[in-house]
C-alpha cells in the first residue's frame, strides 16, 4: 500500500490538474453519480476539538478523509486543520494508499473556488478582494490567477501583522473590508469569524462571493443582506445541515456548482452572486486519485 507524506503529496499534486478534477467531480457529484452522505462531525475530549469523518464512493476508487479541527492549535504553530486521507480500489475493495490530506485539504478548497471562479465571475473580472490571511488565503489567490488575470488583489485581516505579512508574500494591498471590496469583481470569504465579517450593503451587483470560511449551523461571514443574491452551493443536502450563512439569512439555494458547470442550470447575468463552499468528501478522494496516479503512472 501505498503510504504518502505532506511532502510527497506536495511533489504530485499540481493545482492547473486539480481544478479541472474539481469540476469533473462537482459535475458527478450533482448528477447523482457519487455515494457519499453528509459528513459526520464529532466533538474530541479537547474543548474546541473536532473530528470530521467524510467518505464516499468515486468511479473507480472509495475511501474517507479523517479531519481534525482544532483551532487552538495555531498558538502551537500547528496547522487547525490536519486530515489522513485512505485510498480504496473500487473493484476489489483493496487499500491502495494512506495520505497526508492537510494540503489535499488546502488545494481542493481553492480549486473549487476557482473552478466556480471560472464558470461564474465576469470574464474581465479584474479586481480581487480576500478577507483572511491564513493558508486558504494564500491557497485562493494563488489557484484564482489561474482562471482570471487579476490587475489588483486587496486584503482584509483583523491582525495588520498577518495583513502585511500576507501582502508582502502575495503583492495584495492592504485595506479596510468595506473598502477592499468597493468594486472588487471577485470576494473571497476564508476568515474563522463565526459573526458576519461581509456586509451586503458593500457589494455590487454582479460581484461574485466565494464564501468559503463558516461551517456549521451558528456560524457565518456574510450578514443576510450578503445573501440576497443568487446563491449556489457545493453540496444542497449538506448546505441545509452546515451552513450558518444559508439557515440564519433564510436564503434560498438556486442551484449546485455541479449542475451550473454541466449547464443543467443556469445563474441570471449580471446578478450578486455567491457560491458557498463546505467541503466535499468527493473533492477529497479526487485530489487523492490525481496524486495516486501521478505517484504510480497508472489508473487505481
């Protein structure tokens, strides 16, 4: 079997591969043609700890993510977010491979915003705004100059030290959060607020939101006026379980990523936007199979 480090998984994993496994996977996954319920979330004996079990059946593979969440863990220097991800063979039900899926994690994510970024965005979207400065920050900007050339990219944090940090590292600006997204095109939500940090009252109509940073049922970035567009999600059964900014706005889904990507559904041109992002297990064992395949030059 197969055993891969955060290193080796680093060496084989490449984002101009990932963001097309994205859509194909978001594409499967809506058209009914994935296994995978809603992920199970259970506390641990460390206050604030969490463990997320996230399987799913994929083509020719299955397998599950094992997440922890443990926010306090940053004081440590230790990555919030650390996960394992097993690999199974679809045909003979075999374990192919054990990954570190910290970075799987982090490239998925922003693929999937960038995948939605691409389908969704103005084609001459030129302006990005981020609220957050952490790895999913780094992650977005890095995988959405993949699908939009981005003359300027605007960041918000609520520590001007990380701020500075992370415009050093990434040529953002620093700014204010109402000024950030005064006519930006595109708004990347990657905060760990669990109180609205994107009013609605700031953004225009035909931005697009990729809210990425609340899951959980009292948690959210986005104020209900944030809402009010057309919103999209990875996942309906899991966005009426997980998301704050959906259940405590009382919006209304209009449709999944996957089925927008396959044109089963439309977006109304020119509208407010916003695609709300949870998490998928079928992105998880995606990004695995590109790193089995690149690791071992063939198909599980």
């Amino acid at each position: 079997m197969l055993i891969l480090d955060e290193p080796q998984v680093r060496e084989h994993l490449r984002l101009e591969a990932l963001i097309p496994a994205m859509e194909r996977a978001l594409i499967e996954f809506s058209a009914g043609r994935v296994v995978q319920p809603v992920r199970t979330i259970i506390p641990t004996s460390t206050p604030g700890g969490l463990f997320g079990i996230m399987p799913a059946v994929y083509d020719d593979v299955f397998g599950a993510k094992l997440v922890t969440v443990f926010p306090r863990s940053a004081q440590s220097q230790l990555p919030s977010h650390l996960a394992s991800i097993q690999l199974f063979r679809g045909s003979t039900g075999e374990p192919i491979a054990t990954m570190d899926g910290r970075l799987i994690t982090e490239l998925r994510t922003a693929a999937v915003s960038a995948a939605a970024t691409k389908a969704l965005a103005r084609p001459d979207a030129r302006v990005l705004a981020v609220f957050g400065t952490g790895v999913q920050a780094h992650a977005h900007v890095e995988a959405l100059r993949l699908v939009r050339r981005f003359d300027e990219v605007r960041v918000w944090g609520r520590s001007p030290e990380r701020v500075h940090k992370f415009a050093d590292e990434t040529g953002a600006r620093p700014m204010g959060p109402k000024e950030a997204v005064d006519g930006a095109d595109v708004v990347v939500t990657v905060t760990n607020s669990a109180e609205p940090v994107l009013r609605g009252a700031w953004l225009s109509e035909g931005t697009l939101v990729n809210a990425v940073g609340a899951v959980g049922k009292t948690r959210r970035e986005l104020d209900s006026d944030a809402m009010r567009g057309v919103v999209l999600v990875d996942s309906k059964a899991a966005a009426e379980q997980e998301s704050g900014d959906i259940l405590l706005a009382g919006a209304t889904i209009h449709a999944e990523l996957g089925d927008v990507l396959a044109h089963r559904a439309t977006v109304p041109p020119g509208r407010l936007t916003v695609f709300k992002s949870l998490g998928l297990a079928v992105e998880d064992l995606a990004a695995a199979r590109l790193v089995y395949e690149a690791a071992t030059g063939h198909a599980p």
